[in-house]
C-alpha cells in the first residue's frame, strides 16, 4: 500500500502577476508563498511521512522545505530533488504574460493548454515525465515491501510507530474516509507514506494520466471543471495505491483530495 500527497508550490511574484515561470525562470516565494506553505506544512504536521520528493526548482524546493519545517515527526526527512518533477517547459513564453501565450496559440490556430510554443515541451512529453516518476514511486514502493518480508522472523510489513503518526486532516474536508478503523487513523499498513511538491501544469498532466490511463477513482463530488482545472497554490491531493502482489502494471488507485485549499 502506497500512499502518496502532492502539493502545488507557493505563489511567487511571477504567478501574481500571470507571467509564465515555466522551468526558465526560477523565482523564489514571495511573502504570501511563504505563508501559503506554512499553512500547508501546518495541516500536514501529524502526518509520518517516509519519503519527499520534490521539483529542483526553487519554488518547490522552498515549499517543500516549509512543510517539512512544521512537520512533529520528519522535519529531518531528507528531501530528494527531481527534475522530473519540473513544471512544464514553455520555451519563448517564458518569463511572458499568460496573455502572450494565448495569443501565441490563438495565432497558430490552437487552443490553450494544448498550444506548445517554441522551444516548450508539449503536453505528451510532460505526461511521459510524469509517468516515467510515478512508475518510479510504485517501484520503490514494492522494494520496500519485499525488503521488509525478506528480513528474518518478519510475516509482513510493520510501521513500528504509534497510531497518531498516521492521522490525516481529510476527512473534515473530503467526500470520503480513507480505509480505517478508527475515524481517520489508518489501520491498514503502509508500504511508503510519500509527499511530493510540485507545479500547477505539471499535476494536471500527471492527474490527467492517473485518471485516463490508469482508471483513477475520484471523489463522487469532483466535477469536470475541478479535475481539469490547475491548482491554487500550495493545493493538495492525496492518493492511495495498492499494488496487488507487487504488480506495478495494474496499480489500483483511489483519489481522495483533488486540490483541497482548506488550509489557507
């Protein structure tokens, strides 16, 4: 059993003013990103992560760090950078107003997002990236677990913690429970807890993959609009994956949050 959180960075001056920071332009969080990650580090605090994962940006990076910041159990997690998990590529639109990049596509005849200007990557090629590290998080996942079976006197997977290291704040704020015994404390085991930070663009393609290709289950009360939507900053969702008998083809998945933006 795989869980996993993903996070959209916090806002930099770039995204107030609606200019494009794709993977060209490395801002930092502004006064208000900074807050927003807070806030976002302040609902995650109970939860024991086991692994971060975030985007080599700079915005991620010092989101991801925030988080971890206000975290009770793993504030000395390391985090491992991943430029697998960088925003999309947006070549000459870069460091632009969005409006430029709509005209750009108006011209060529295209609709936004679908446009790819110069020098960007297109929406096909960011999937593929997303793929390529999803694949890479379940196949961490089952070495996890096949390590811990492989020990002596070990039948299966233990977590060795206390019960409040797995409490999470979605229920108060999402259609359904996670699988649970006791309100919102896990009683199932876990082979990886794992948060992952990155960019508004980049998820959409990455959720648009899980639910498309991989037969995602949604929150009953998730619209069209919602799921296609990009994420507030410091958005986050939450996923669980089980991985029967190890086999990563066919991954079971279920989306409990899409974009939840209660913490701010």
């Amino acid at each position: 059993l795989l869980l996993f959180t993903i996070s959209f960075s916090g806002e930099t001056r770039y995204n107030k003013d609606k200019i494009l920071q794709g993977q060209g332009v490395d801002e930092p969080l502004s006064a208000t990103g900074f807050r927003q990650a807070d806030a976002a580090g302040l609902f995650l605090s109970n939860v024991k992560f086991t692994h971060v994962f975030s985007s080599d940006l700079l915005r991620a990076k010092q989101t991801a760090a925030a988080i971890l910041g206000k975290n009770r159990f793993c504030k000395d997690l390391e985090i491992k950078y991943d430029a697998r998990l960088r925003e999309r590529k947006y070549g000459v639109a870069e460091g632009r107003p969005l409006a430029d990049l709509k005209a750009m596509a108006k011209d060529a005849g295209e609709q936004c997002p679908s446009f790819t200007p110069s020098g960007g990557e297109t929406l096909d090629e960011v999937r593929e990236r997303a793929r390529d590290f999803f694949e890479f998080l379940c196949q961490l996942a089952v070495e996890l677990e096949q390590k811990e079976h492989s020990k002596p006197g070990a039948p299966g997977r233990s977590s060795g913690t206390s019960g409040e290291q797995f409490v999470f704040p979605w229920t108060n704020h999402c259609s359904e429970a996670e699988p649970s015994s006791e309100g919102s404390r896990f009683s199932t085991v876990l082979d990886a807890n794992i948060l992952v930070v990155s960019h508004g663009a980049y998820m959409r393609n990455w959720i648009g993959y899980l639910v498309s290709d991989l037969n995602c289950t949604l929150p009953a009360n998730l619209t069209k609009s919602q799921l296609s939507s990009v994420s507030p900053n410091t958005g986050i969702s939450h996923f669980i994956i089980k991985l029967e008998n190890g086999n990563l083809l066919k991954p079971n998945i279920k989306c409990v949050c899409l974009n939840q933006d209660s913490h701010l």
